[in-house]
C-alpha cells in the first residue's frame, strides 16, 4: 500500500490552480504550456480539456500567429466528470504502443471513437494537461446528485403512498444529503490526486467565489457581510493538493496575480504579486529536471479507504466474536449473490421441486439447505449457477 523511494534526483512536475474572475487570464496562462519546452527539449504536448465552451479557438489563434504548433495542442470538449477523469487516466497510461482513445460527438450526436496519434501514426503523448474550468465539472456533478435525491425521494413518496402534489412537493422540496457533499469532496480530491499521479505537468482553472460571513446587526439579527476576499469556485480545499495556486485579477487597467500561500516550486514568494503574469517563470523547473528520473506514482485513495475499512471491519469482528459477527458479513459481492440465489429459490412454486434443487447442490457439496451461512464465494457463485439452470431446465421465470 504505502509507496516508498530514496530521496534523489526525481522530476518535479509543475501543477497549478489559477482561479479568478472571467477575463484574468486564467486560460491564456494555463494554454502557455505549449509555449515551453518537455525535459527532452521538444515542444510541449498540451492535451485540454475544456469544460467551459470558451472560445479557445481565439487562444489558438493567437499561439500560432507566435509562431506555436498548435498541432501539439489537443482539444477534448466536456462537461462531464467521469469523462475528465478518464481522460486524465488515459494521459497516464498512454505508451507508444497504447494510444489515447477519445470519444467524439458530431453536430448531429453521432458518436465515434478517435484514436489520437501523431502524423507518423505513432501515439499521441501529452507532456501536460489543462482542465479549464473546475467550476463547471464541480457544478455538473452536483447537478447529477441533486437529479439523484430527487429519484429517492420519489421512491420515498411511493413507498409512502403519496400522490399528486404531495408527491410532487416531495420529490421538488429534495435537496443534497451529507452523504452527497462527502461524494463531492471525495471526487474533486480524487481528480487531483489522479493529476498528480499522472506523471504530467498541469493547470487546473476555477471561476472565483467571494467569500462572505454572517454578522449580527444592530437590530440582533444575521446579516451576510462581503469580506472582500475570494477563493476558487467549486470542489473545496483542492488549493492543498497542487504546488502553485494563482489568484489572477484585473487593478487599474492590468492583469495581475498573486501566488497564495507557499509556491512549493520555489519559483516565487508566499504572496507575490505578478504584474502580467506568465507561466513561462516556471519553465526553470522543467530545465532542472533534465537528467532526472521520473518517479511513477498512484493515486491510492482508494486503495487505502479499502485498506481502513478491511481494518475497521477486523477489529470488529475481534470485539464482538465471530458468533455474532463475521468479516463475510461485510463482503457486498457475498451478500448480492445470497439475495440473486434467495429470489430465485423464492420462485419454485412446490417443496418438492426445491428438494430436487437440494439434491442437486448437495452432489456438488454446496450446503443448499444453509446458503445464507456460506462464506465461501466460490461455493455460492457455483450455486447460482446450478439453480439458474435449474430454473431454465422447469421453464420457470
């Protein structure tokens, strides 16, 4: 589980946050990936990731009137979390041999599968990625888990026999569960942690959000107070996880930025403040990673919440004694396959006719009479198998 390495010459790979206000720049600076060069002094491939349907076309424009292949820049058009995600997997895992593969959809929703590839045919392999913005991958996925609530409560109000506006007051009135805002925090931290694990430089992008307080007033009652101050828009705390955050504004006609908190590059200082900024001031980072090692990583969050709970789950056991809880009570493939196996055996209409199904279980050794009590997957996984064939040779249904 745990990843462990000797201290030594490992490439750093450059990863920002750059939130602000619209028009600050926050695109332009993400896209100025394409004008560096990698560790083998080639031009940078740029895959980005656009979430926003801005105008990226006029940022296009502009790098190759610089002089930029923007052949080196590939455009994946999403609103989609998963499909980020699984886009930023596929940037990881990409070889020569293992092109990325991108779902296209045309104007008319025709799908088609590309593969990405350079001229020679050889496969496409970003050296950074551009997730432009955030705020839209956070605001889509609370979205699908509202349009989530909504159908639960729609069960609820059905298992309560509830009709007509009643019913439909219930399912409007449904709003995000604790559980949901967990789900959220867990996804933005997920996204993040698959960048960093990525092996690529990258550059994420959010909309910002001012931050307000609540203050009683005169009168003794609440009222919300601007503070003047502004964070990212969207999935919380993601500024712990990246070694750059860049806070881009407008001020007397200019673009500025200030660097938040600690740049962990060392490139610039705890709350500098950049006048036209420009990510070409962390290009040094990429040159002293020349000659370096790349050190591959993983993003074991899920691995270790499996790790924690397979512990959780031990010690109570231990507590309780094995006679009250089993580690096989846990097991949710286990307790799947009791539930199939019961609605199935559920559908034989006579005592006799499940006899035969006994009969037949007990030849393979499998204890049909006491399947709930079976730990063994293997055994119950052979049992559904004998008494689904057992019900197609009755013609039962």
């Amino acid at each position: 589980m745990a990843q462990i390495r000797r201290g030594g010459q490992i490439q750093s790979k450059l990863a920002f946050l750059i939130y602000g206000d619209k028009g600050t720049w926050k695109s332009s600076l993400a896209l100025e990936f394409a004008k560096m060069k990698n560790e083998k002094g080639e031009p940078m491939k740029v895959l980005y990731i656009d979430t926003e349907e801005s105008s990226i076309d006029d940022y296009l424009d502009n790098l190759a009137a610089e002089g930029i292949d923007i052949n080196n820049i590939i455009v994946a058009k999403t609103k989609s979390f998963e499909e980020t995600l699984n886009l930023v997997k596929q940037a990881k895992d990409v070889s020569p041999t293992k092109p990325m593969k991108i779902t296209n959809t045309d104007d008319f929703g025709a799908k088609e599968v590309l593969e990405i590839t350079n001229e020679d045919g050889s496969a496409w392999i970003p050296d950074a990625i551009v997730i432009d913005s955030l705020t839209v991958l956070y605001n889509q996925l609370v979205q699908a888990l509202l349009d989530m609530s909504q159908r639960r409560a729609g069960q609820r109000a059905n298992k309560q026999g509830l009709m007509g506006a009643d019913k439909t007051l219930a399912i409007e009135m449904a709003g995000l569960e604790i559980k949901d805002y967990q789900t959220i925090a867990h996804r933005g931290q997920e996204l993040i942690l698959d960048l960093m694990a990525s092996g690529k430089h990258f550059a994420v992008t959010a909309r910002q959000k001012e931050i307000k307080e609540q203050a009683i007033d005169d009168q003794n009652k609440f009222q919300t107070i601007s503070t003047g101050k502004y964070q990212p828009e969207g999935f919380k705390e993601v500024e712990y996880n990246v070694k750059t955050v860049l806070h881009t504004f407008n001020e007397d006609g200019k673009t500025y930025a200030v660097v938040e908190d600690k740049d962990r590059t060392g490139v610039k200082k705890q709350n500098e403040k950049i006048e036209s900024p420009s990510l070409l001031d962390w290009e040094v980072v990429i040159r002293k990673n020349v000659g370096k090692k790349e050190q591959p990583i993983r993003n074991t969050v899920a691995e270790s919440i499996e790790a924690d709970i397979s512990a959780i789950q031990d010690k109570l056991v231990a507590e309780t004694g094995e006679e009250i809880v089993q580690k096989s009570d846990f097991d949710p493939e286990l307790n799947s396959l009791k539930t199939e196996i019961s609605n199935m055996i559920a559908k034989l209409p006579k005592s006799n006719i499940r006899k035969e199904l006994k009969d037949e279980c007990d030849s393979y050794n499998i204890p049909a009479g006491a399947f709930m009590s079976i730990t063994d997957i293997n055994q119950l996984r052979k049992m559904k198998e004998i008494t689904s064939a057992f019900l197609t040779k009755k013609n039962i249904h």
